[in-house]
C-alpha cells in the first residue's frame, strides 16, 4: 500500500474513532511520518472470522479499538434484527481481566442498545464459560465475550456466541460476517449509557446467575459422598494466571468441602499478567511458581486456569522429579476415562453415549470410549463444532447422547449447561478424579500409564511457526497449497498413505492415486497426513493469529513396557518434527 493510501485511511480512522487515546495513538504516528508503523496499522483492517476478531490493542484499522468493537457490534445488531425482531432480541455480555476489556464491553452494550436490542452486562469480569451458560440461561438471542484467552497482554478479543451458548457457526458465522463487512462507519447507532439504562436496553447482571453459574458446576460431581467425606484431605494449590478464574473455582470446590492454597502472586486479575511471559497453562514456565508452591505444600494436584478460564492445564505429583505437567490431551483421555468407568459403574451410561473430540486430539480418547460402547465423534479443530454436535444430538428423536468432549488445547466441556471449553466444572471433576484415585492408593500418573498399557502409549506435538505483516498469509497461503499440491511422501521415515484434505473433504491414496470425497465435515484449510504406522500429522493455519500450526500424533503398541513404548514414540515424534520444519522452510 502506498504512503498516501495510509495517509488516506489514518486520516479517515481519526474521523470515526471516538475514544482519545486511540485516535491519539495515529495522529502521533502521523506527526512523526512514521510510515512503517502506520503501515502495519492500516495495510488491512482486523477481519471477523468465523467465531469473532482477535488482535493486537491499540489505534488503526488492523488493530482492536473502541471503532473496531463498534463496528463489530453493529454488524452483529443488523443480522440479529434480520432473523429476530429487536424488541425480542437480547445479548449476554461478559468480559475478562484485559486491558479495555471493560470498556469495549460497554461500548458492544451501548451499540446494541442504539439498535433497540436488549444488553445484559456483567457488573465485573466473569469467565468465558458462564457467558456460555448465561445466554442459555436468560434465553438471550446471542452472546459476547470480550477477551483473548491466552494470547500475550498486547492482546484483546471479541467473541459471538449463538441463542444455544455455542460459538456461531453456519449460517450465523458468515451471515454476521457479511453484515460486519457491509457497515460504514457512519451507520453505527451508539446509545450513552445512561439513556440504555434509563430505557431498559441495558441491564447489568451479576450474583443470581453466578449463584446458578456454580450450582450447575457442583452438579457435575459424580461421587458426592466421597468429596463429602475426604475433599478437606485433598491438597490443591491453584492459579488463576490473573484472569477471571479466581472466584468460580474457589467457590466450587469451598461449597464441597475442597480448599485451595493460591499461588498469591497470581491470584489477582491483571491485564499485564506480570508474572508470565504467556498467560497459558500450556507453557511450563506459566506454571512455574505454582510447581515451586505445590513442592512446598506436597499438593496432590496443581490446577491453573487461563485468563478467561476456559482452558484448564494440571501438573501431579510424580515421584521422582516433583511434579509432571500434563498435556491436555492426557487430561482429557483421565477425564474420559473417570466419567465413563464412574458411570458404569453407578448404572447411568447412556444407551448411546457420545464422546467428542476434535481431529487433532489424541486417538487414545478413541480406544476409551470403545472400549465402554461410547461412540467417538471427530469434529473440526475449535470448540464450537463440539457445540454444534451438541445440538445435532438434541435434535435428533432417539440420537446419541453426549457425554464428554475435549480437545488437545486444553479445552474440557463436561455437561450441556455450556457449550464451550469449561475450565471451572474441569477443575472441580479433576479434583474429584485426584481424590478418587488417591483414595485407592494411587496417582493419576499411575492410572494414566495403567492406559498406555492397555491401548498403547501416545505421544504429541505441536510446531508453530508466526508470519507476520503485509506478506504473511500469502506466505501461509503458499506453504499449505505446496503441501496440497505436492504432499510429502514420507514424514519423520514414515511413508505417507493417506492425505486427508478438508477444504474439499477428499481422501487421497497416495498408493493407488485415487481420491474420493469422504470427509462428512465443513469445509476447512486443513491437511492431515496418515502414516503407515497410523502416526498423523495435521497442518492447520490458525484462524485467529498469523501462524500456521502442525499436529503430530504417534502410538506405540499396547502391551509394550513404557519406558521401551516411550522411546519408541520419541523417535518418531522428534523425526517428524525436524522434517516439517524443513517443509515449513520450502523443503521435500
């Protein structure tokens, strides 16, 4: 884009952005002909995808503002008002602990006002989570939720949610979209909040549906009598990471005789997140300082929440070392294996239990379920296809009935109540699984290596690579159409048999040449390759960030001894992840 286009699109922003210190932000890059800068802020304007926007903070076109949100806002209002009538429309708002998250909060509740759609608006920060469980709940048309999960503090979000308390997805993600794209700056109906107060078009909402918000996660314990009797010997050292987790998971796991020893430094919300680089509990160093406290305190269990508490990372007593991190794929294969065995056991499987998953989650979720007559369900990579399966089964007479569903990134949806990952019912029932196994005299670990010795040991990873300004999506745009058109044909030593490609739902042999179309699932970029050993790796380009993401899953046989199938998938792992860093690169 040349200078006077930037020229012409900041002057046209510092029109139409009406908080100071965004509009500031520009006139000052301007003053100073900052054309690099300005040019990274105007290139192109932050999209609305198919769930929402994320992006970086601050003044300009590509970056998050009060305008963007306002926007947003008023793209949403017109596709509400096109299939609901205002006057029975209504949107459930909620916010985490990031900078402008309470105000472009606001901001979303004063255009929806302007457009004579009903906003209910949390007093304070509640988790991504209850906003869930709060449209169903109010019987709201839709939901918000400001806020960037677990994307560095620079970072803010915006997220949509439909009248079932899922994420959009067809045809609501591409109609909002359309109607997003279609507003001109001029055409956004912003009501002051004093006036959506006064006429009932802003309603802030706080302690009647945390009240309820709570009781639906006690709800989900499955042994009661044992948390009643033996939840005060439970040792649990928790972290919020700064984020909205704090209040939910403390009250939960308090009503059911649970204490939890804090991690202080991180226990209040802080849009900076000063004690992380990341606030993830993905990343190890994340859960530094609640490792150093569990080893002080000789915890049973380590849990931390991300910002808006919807991912849930968990670290255990090992025996040897300290305390191990889990992935989230182990975390889900523990919890899928308590809900079931608990289940049987107490009578109250379904007859046709379903267990969800996504396609880059680990197979062992698989042989678990088979293993209880639970059928297994692959969806694509994001919770909100789990929420959109939900609603499949409940629309159909005699269909299967969910039970489970997870995903590799620490995502755990436990109930129907919401219908995204659920990080505070996910904290308690782990607390009631580590009380559970303990009570029979072992760990967790113990019963996770019980399962790698019956369905073979699993093994991870993940290689991200960032592109970023003007040139990275179309970096990213070739890489995958050279993946596409010249697939590898081995990966890590491993032949290559199956290309699974998404965008077209085809399946290709690579033995024979032949491709059908078999892939029953929405259109997606995504590349899977199936090797011959069954290792799979998934190339998928991030919907909300400038990277691209490969998946690499191995098994070992069952019935190996562990630290023989452990080594086994190690080679395999580390062999793949070298080669698709030389794919990433331009490489055969």
């Amino acid at each position: 884009m040349d200078k006077e286009a930037i020229l012409a699109k900041a002057k046209e922003y510092i029109g139409l952005e009406k908080d100071p210190a965004f509009r500031k932000q520009v006139e000052d890059l301007l003053a100073k002909q900052d054309f690099t800068e300005l040019s990274d802020r105007f290139y192109t304007e932050l999209e609305f995808g198919t769930g929402g926007i994320r992006g970086v903070i601050g003044g300009g076109y590509n970056r998050l503002n009060s305008y963007i949100i306002q926007k947003t806002t008023q793209g949403l209002a017109a596709y509400i008002k096109k299939v609901v009538p205002a006057e029975k429309a209504s949107v459930a708002i909620a916010y985490d602990s990031r900078h402008y998250s309470a105000e472009f909060a606001l901001n979303a509740a004063r255009v929806l006002a302007g457009n004579g759609i009903k906003a209910y608006l949390y007093t304070s920060l509640r988790s991504t989570p209850q906003l869930s469980f709060t449209v169903r709940k109010l019987g709201a048309t839709a939901g918000i939720v400001i806020t960037a999960s677990h994307n560095p503090p620079e970072y803010n979000g915006y997220k949509v949610y439909w009248s079932d308390g899922g994420q959009i997805v067809s045809p609501h993600d591409t109609g909002i979209v359309a109607q997003v794209i279609a507003v001109k700056g001029s055409e956004i109906a912003c009501m002051t909040k004093e006036e959506a107060l006064s006429r009932g078009l802003l309603v802030f909402i706080d302690k009647d549906l945390d009240a309820a918000f709570i009781d639906m996660v006690k709800a989900c314990v499955l042994r009661p009598d044992l948390v009643r009797k033996k939840g005060s010997s439970l040792k649990v050292v928790y972290t919020p990471l700064h984020g909205t987790g704090a209040v939910p998971v403390e009250k939960a796991l308090a009503d059911l005789g649970i204490s939890v020893t804090f991690v202080e430094e991180q226990k209040a919300p802080d849009g900076n997140f000063p004690t992380v680089a990341f606030p993830n509990p993905e990343e190890a160093s994340a859960m530094k300082l609640a490792l150093d406290l569990a080893k002080k305190e000789s915890a049973h269990l380590v849990l931390a929440t991300d910002p808006d508490a919807d991912r849930l990372g968990i670290a255990v007593p090992d025996g040897v070392e300290g305390f191990t991190l889990l992935s989230g794929n182990q975390l889900g294969a523990l919890l899928l294996d308590y809900l079931l065995s608990s289940r049987k056991e107490q009578g109250t499987l379904p007859p046709r239990g379903a267990f969800v998953k996504s396609i880059v989650t680990t197979d062992l979720g698989r042989l678990i379920a088979r293993d209880f007559g639970v059928e297994c369900f692959d969806v694509l990579t994001g919770f909100k296809y789990i929420g959109e399966k939900i609603r499949e089964f409940e629309s159909q007479k005699g269909g299967f009935t969910y039970i489970f569903g997870t995903e590799e990134s620490y995502g755990f949806l436990l109930n129907t109540s919401v219908r995204d990952k659920d990080a505070v019912s996910a904290a308690v029932i782990t607390a009631e699984m580590t009380l559970y196994h303990v009570s029979l005299g072992r760990s967790l670990l113990d019963r996770l290596n019980y399962l790698y010795q019956k369905y073979g040991y699993f093994q991870e990873t993940q290689v991200s690579r960032y592109f970023k300004g003007e040139s990275g999506l179309s970096v990213m745009a070739a890489l995958m159409e050279r993946l596409r058109s010249a697939p590898p044909a081995s990966l890590g030593g491993l032949k290559v048999e199956v290309v699974k490609d998404y965008q077209d739902g085809t399946v290709l042999d690579t033995a024979s040449g032949k491709r059908k179309k078999s892939i029953a699932l929405p259109p997606a970029n995504v590349l899977q390759f199936v090797c011959d050993d069954g290792s799979i790796v998934t190339a998928r380009p991030s919907g909300t960030e400038p990277k691209i993401k490969f998946y690499a899953s191995c098994r070992s046989a069952a019935g190996l001894p562990l630290v023989q199938a452990r080594a086994q998938a190690a080679a395999k792992i580390e062999a793949i992840r070298g080669q698709i860093a030389v794919l990433i690169d331009g490489g055969k």
